[in-house]
C-alpha cells in the first residue's frame, strides 16, 4: 500500500458493486453521501477521515464497523429498496444490514468525537446489564419509556448474541436490558434456546397486562427483529423535538395527547384505550403522546396553554384540528366517534372536528401557524367540500 493520503484513509469509497457485500459483512456501517463538487464535503472530509482513524484505533477486528463515502448518484441508493433520498451532504447508518431510523442533525457541527462517541455507544452501549427482575431502571418523569428484556443463560449462547443486533438496531426507540445466570433459569424453563425475551412499556397501572412475550425462536435474527420492531414502533410513542422527524410525524395522519408530567393518569388511559378499543385504527393511524410543557411555546400559538392540559388533537400531514372541549377523551366510545367523523364529508358529521391550523407544531423553528377559518356552507356545495379556507 502506497503512503499517499487516499491510500491510508480508512473511509472507504462505496459503490454499486462493493455495498451489499459491505453491509452484509459489518455490524455497523456509516455512509457519508456527497454530491461531486459539494464544498460542504470537502469541508467535513477531514472530520470524518480522523473520525475513521480513531474507530479503526478502537475496533480494529474485521467485520466491526466501517466509515464510508457514496457520491448521492450512485445508482445502488435508488435501486437497494431503501426509502430515503440523497441530495446533499448527508449521513446514514446501516446496522447488521439493516438502515437504522438515526438522523444526524447539523452536520456543519459534527466534530470527530461525536461520531466516536456514537460508534462507542452503539457498539458498546445497547445494552444495560441488570443484576435483578427488580433492577431495571425506571423513570417516572418519561411517559411510556419502553424496554425490552431479555433472560439468558450466559452471553455466550446464540440467543444473547442475536438479543444484542437486535438492540443495536433498536436502541434509538426502545431500552435493552439482560440478565445472565442460573437465577433466571426457571424463568425460561422448557425454552429451547435457554432465554426468555419480554417487551414492556413503564409506568403502567397494570404491568402484567402492558408486558408482552417473545414467542418466536430466539436464535432467530429476523424473527427477533420483527417482533422488536413492531412492539417499539407499534405502540404509542412519545414525541420530542429531536425525534418528530425519524417517527414522520409530518407526513402522517396522528392522534397526540398532550399531558401535563406532574399527573400521568390521563397518558396511562389514552395508552390502555389505544391497546383494547382502537387497535383497528393503527393501519390508519399513528397515537402519540407529548409533554404539553416541553412544547408550550408552539402550543401558545395555536391557542393552547399550560391550563389546557391535558388535551388531544389531530395532526393530518401539518393541519391540525382539535377536538370538541366537551370529548371526553378517556372513554373509547366519544374518541373512537371523533375518528369516525374525520372521514366524513363535512355535513355529515356528527362531531365537530375541523381543521383549526397549518402549522409545524414539532420542529423548534418554523413559520407561524396558518389559522383556517370556517366558510358556511351553502345547499348546493358539495358534501366532499371540509368547508374552509385560509385567510390572512
């Protein structure tokens, strides 16, 4: 090997023909896309050249973590199945062949020890070792934290060692707890992979109703992910400003309780009304819960504050409607009747929901709220007309 600078650099050049067999060959994979004369590249280069050289200084084994670069035209990025696009500088990580839900903001501010300490934390960090059924860390401030725990016999069986890929994948929306030993042995008795692997969302009235078992073979990686996949993404998430974007919640039709985090009540009945009443509409769609506090700002102005709470309203792809004061939204019957009447034509519409906004309610920085005002409908208008406007 040669001692020029392309030579030594450990960031590898990704194309058509070497990705697949790259991601399928390494646990983690970070791919830095560019554009051929993008100055931003040129720029953050040398970042992630040092980021490369300290990560290969650290996990030097092969088939552990590799930093690469693809120019956004590569053909492999359109045609591999993966939904997102290209077009700029760009970051995407890709664990155990899969493409991982991270989004890194502000890449003009990415400094070398940012992405070590990420490769650090997802190589290392996925899992938190507890000594006890009674250890697992627990915070009653965060609504609705989810964990999933598995019982192994030792980290050394095949179930273990899938448990971790799969928590490596899905660190970012749901905690990984293990525990090791004979102590755990008559948790997972008559289980032919000596593990017993459970998904279970804290803070619950009723636990034992809130935990649900993995059934599937254990030593199997895409079973175990599926599973983890649809019990982390299924179940009413807690939106943040730093994750609204990774759980689309713009270019989704959503139902979000804003809750007040000195009483959760109201979020551990809207979470056991969505599991019994409402699961039907999850194909439709997406339940959340946020705190009204942490977004209050936003919440002015659309004309809620902190006395409101708590409260639900619909986001439809940026247009927000709120519900009727006087919906009681802890009993299944009056919330499953405002689903309902979204999908009506407007004069037949036995609730009144209609658009109130259009705003980007969960991103820090964004226009004002657009006010839609109600336009009264004549006898001719058409019943598919919403009946409303914008006016400035």
């Amino acid at each position: 090997m040669s001692d020029g600078p392309e030579s030594s650099s450990k960031v590898l050049p990704i194309n058509t023909e070497n990705v697949f067999s790259i991601l399928d060959s390494n646990e983690l994979v970070v791919i830095i896309f560019y554009t051929q004369y993008d100055s931003k590249y040129s720029k953050f280069e040398s970042i992630v050249n040092e980021a490369a050289m300290k990560v290969f200084e650290l996990y030097s084994d092969p088939g552990k973590v590799v930093f690469g670069k693809s120019c956004c035209s590569e053909k492999w990025i359109y045609s591999g199945g993966y939904k997102f696009y290209v077009h700029d500088l760009y970051i995407k990580v890709f664990i155990h062949g899969k493409l991982s839900t991270v989004y890194f903001n502000n890449l003009d501010y990415m400094s070398v020890q940012e992405f070590v300490s990420y490769v650090q934390n997802r190589l290392d960090g996925s899992i938190q070792e507890i000594s006890s059924t009674c250890s697992i860390p627990d915070n009653p401030k965060v609504a609705h934290a989810k964990a999933i725990t598995g019982y192994f016999k030792n980290k050394y069986s095949s179930a273990y060692r899938i448990f971790r890929k799969v928590s490596m994948n899905l660190m970012d929306i749901c905690r990984f707890y293990a525990g090791f030993g004979e102590k755990y042995s008559t948790m997972y008795s008559g289980n032919q992979n000596e593990s017993l692997i459970i998904f279970k969302i804290s803070d619950q009235p009723s636990p034992e109703f809130e935990q649900e078992i993995f059934s599937g073979d254990s030593s199997d990686y895409e079973s175990l992910y599926a599973w983890g996949t649809k019990s982390c993404l299924q179940s009413t998430s807690e939106i943040t400003f730093d994750n609204a974007m990774e759980l689309d919640i713009d270019q989704n039709i959503s139902l979000i309780l804003f809750y007040n985090p000195d009483d959760l009540k109201p979020v551990r009945q809207f979470k056991d009304i969505i599991k019994t009443d409402l699961e039907e509409w999850r194909d439709r769609f997406k339940f959340f819960t946020a705190d009204g506090q942490t977004f209050s700002l936003k919440l002015q102005q659309i004309g809620k504050t902190i006395t409101d709470l708590p409260f639900v309203i619909l986001n439809s792809f940026n247009t927000i409607y709120f519900f009727p004061e006087n919906i009681n939204f802890t009993t299944h019957h009056e919330l499953k009747k405002c689903i309902q009447n979204y999908y009506l034509p407007c004069k037949k519409r036995t609730v009144n929901i209609f658009p109130n906004y259009i705003f980007h309610l969960f991103r820090k920085i964004s226009r004002e709220p657009v006010k839609l005002e109600k336009i009264v409908l004549s006898s001719s208008d058409s019943d598919e007309d919403d009946g409303f406007g914008l006016f400035d």
